[in-house]
C-alpha cells in the first residue's frame, strides 16, 4: 500500500505542513491526505504546494472536504471550482466527500434521484480537470451499506466516481470487511485505516464529538488492538491477486491523542506485516 498520514489528525495541535511533512519523511509515509479546511487555511502562502511536497518525497494523495450537495447549483459550483483549484495546487488527483447527510433507509426515491443527479453534475464538472470524485463509506450518508454503495454507484454511473473504502465504516454497517471489499473492489481506490475497542464506542467518531477539542476520545486505539482485524484485513491485500488492490492508497485515520506515536508505531506494524507476507509468498 501507498501510505499516507491525515492532517486532520493535527487538527487540534499546533504544527506547520512543514513539521508535518518533515516528520512523515522520516517515518517512511509516502503521501499526505490533505483536510480540506487545511488547504484552504494555507492558500495564503502558495509556496506550499506540489512541488514543495514532493521535495520530501510525499505527494497529497486525496483532498478531503465537504461539498454541499444540497445547497443550491450556484453555491455548489464554487465549491467545487475551489476544490478543483486546491487540487490543482497540491497535485491530488482525488476528491474525497460524502454522499448527503441522511442514512440510506432515510432516504426516500426522490431524494436518492436528486442526491444522485447532484454526484454526477460534480463528476462533469471536474472530469475536464482529470480529478476523481471519491464516495467514502460513512453512517449517516446514503453510502452506508454495502448494498446502498452499490446502488448509488450503479445509478450514477460516472467513470471518475470512485470509492473510499473506510474499513471501519464497513464493519460498523454490519458486514463481513473482507468479502465487502471484493464485492465493492471495482469501485475502491482509497483505504481508510482506523479502530475502535468496541462496537459500543462508536459514537466516538460522530462530528461532533470528533471535532470539539474537548471530545471524548475514549474507545479510538491503535490499528492491531482493536474490535476489527486488520491483521487478517491487510494480509487479504498484501496477498491479493489484484496488484492495484495491493498498491492502493491508503490513509491511517488517527482521531485520538499522541497523533506522532500511535501513526509511528502503527505505520512499523504495518510494514512488519508487509514483509512477513513477502518473507511467507
């Protein structure tokens, strides 16, 4: 896998793109998935760029924002003409949003037909700029199953619609990861890699406990000690078939305290696990 940090990790720490990048340099990441709140802030100093992250060896492999799906066309436009600039700026090729703001089952025919006609307005939109619009799989979004993933991609139908296949989302919807994967694996170019210490906690990574400063973090812990196996998730990847399943891009999505340590100790883990399956193929 490609691997790369989060800045909203950092979300509530005082640290530059400069430290940021200097730090994943040396931990041997590959790739920096950039908040959109994040770029936007920095676009008052544009010497931060492609070309300046790629002096580290790093390249921002998705843009992660919000676009506003049920606004009006016109607010929703300049959303996008801003991502697609940002984009631009930092030489991501991806995307990343989410699909409404209402689960699947509370969404009615009419709503489903509009959210869908919204997605692919936006895919024709940055498709001139060769960018790729990416769903992630995330309650309270009609991409929240399995099922509904499917369904919604089927009915868009746009080529530069892909899918941000968040393991931990997957898991919490009910579903066996591993056999979701491959059902949704046509769809999927971005893993995102995160855990909890039980299903019970997983109001943890509600907005609105996720963004406040002073939220909860109980139940948020490291990639291997957690209610999902990513053990058995990533040897299914590091032994798939499939070379783009096994050299996807990837992003671990660390929301708890000691952001350094627990991104250090889980990208060692990670690339432990790689070459023990190297070692045994």
């Amino acid at each position: 896998m490609i691997l790369s940090i989060c800045t909203i990790s950092f979300r509530h720490q005082l640290i530059s793109i400069e430290q940021l990048a200097q730090w994943a340099r040396a931990n041997h990441f590959q790739g920096i998935e950039l908040w959109g709140t994040h770029a936007k802030n920095l676009a008052s100093q544009p010497k931060f760029n492609k070309d300046w992250l790629a002096t580290y060896g790093l390249k921002t492999t998705m843009l992660s924002d919000y676009l506003p799906l049920d606004a009006d066309e016109d607010t929703l436009a300049q959303k996008v003409e801003l991502l697609c600039h940002l984009a631009k700026h930092w030489g991501s090729k991806k995307i990343r949003t989410f699909a409404g703001n209402k689960g699947s089952l509370q969404t009615d025919e009419q709503a489903f037909q509009k959210l869908c006609g919204r997605l692919q307005s936006v895919c024709r939109k940055i498709a001139p700029h060769n960018l790729q619009l990416i769903i992630e799989v995330h309650p309270n979004t009609f991409a929240d199953t399995v099922e509904s993933t499917e369904r919604l991609f089927s009915k868009v139908a746009a080529q530069n619609m892909k899918l941000n296949f968040d393991v931990l989302h997957v898991w919490e919807s009910g579903a066996d990861v591993i056999p979701a994967m491959e059902k949704l694996k046509p769809y999927i170019n971005h893993f995102h890699l995160k855990n909890v210490s039980s299903a019970d906690l997983l109001d943890v990574f509600s907005p609105a406990t996720v963004y406040s400063a002073s939220g909860s973090r109980e139940g948020i812990v490291p990639l291997f000690e957690g209610a999902v196996n990513y053990k058995a998730f990533l040897n299914h990847v590091n032994h798939h078939a499939d070379e783009n399943i096994r050299q996807m891009e990837a992003s671990l999505e660390w929301f708890g305290d000691h952001s350094k340590e627990i991104l250090t100790r889980d990208r060692y883990l990670i690339q432990q696990l790689k070459q023990q399956s190297v070692a045994i193929a």
